[in-house]
C-alpha cells in the first residue's frame, strides 16, 4: 500500500472515530464508550445506527452538491 493510501485511510479512521465518539456524546453513552465492558449490544448498536444515518445524509447532500455544480456548469 502507497503513503498516500496509507496516511488517506489513517485520516477516514480517525474522522470515523470522531464521529462515533460525537455520537454517543450525543446519545448520552460516552461514558460507557470509555469502557467497553460497560457498552450493551444494544447501545453500541444505538451509535453504530445513528452513525449510518449520519453518514447516509452528508453522502445524500453531497450528491446534491455535485448535481447543482453540474447543473450549473451546463448552463
């Protein structure tokens, strides 16, 4: 694997672990998050869920601000 690969998929995993901390933050879990034998199934589930929504909305906003560039640039 290149650098660039390499320190590119470093970058996804650290922005992926934010996210996941900012999630249960907001879920009020972040503290069981620090030990993960206090973690459920069922509360890591919780984070991983709220976690595919997020990221399901950002990819759907983003289709949509390549459409409108596109768009524009048609014109």
């Amino acid at each position: 694997m290149g650098r660039k690969r390499n320190n590119d998929r470093l970058r996804t995993l650290r922005q992926l672990d934010r996210l996941k901390w900012e999630t249960a933050e907001q879920l009020g879990l972040s503290d069981d998050m620090k030990d993960p034998d206090e973690l459920s199934v069922r509360e890591a589930g919780k984070v991983g869920g709220q976690m595919v929504k997020k990221l399901v909305k950002k990819g759907e906003e983003a289709i949509v601000e390549e459409s409108a560039g596109k768009a524009d640039k048609n014109l």
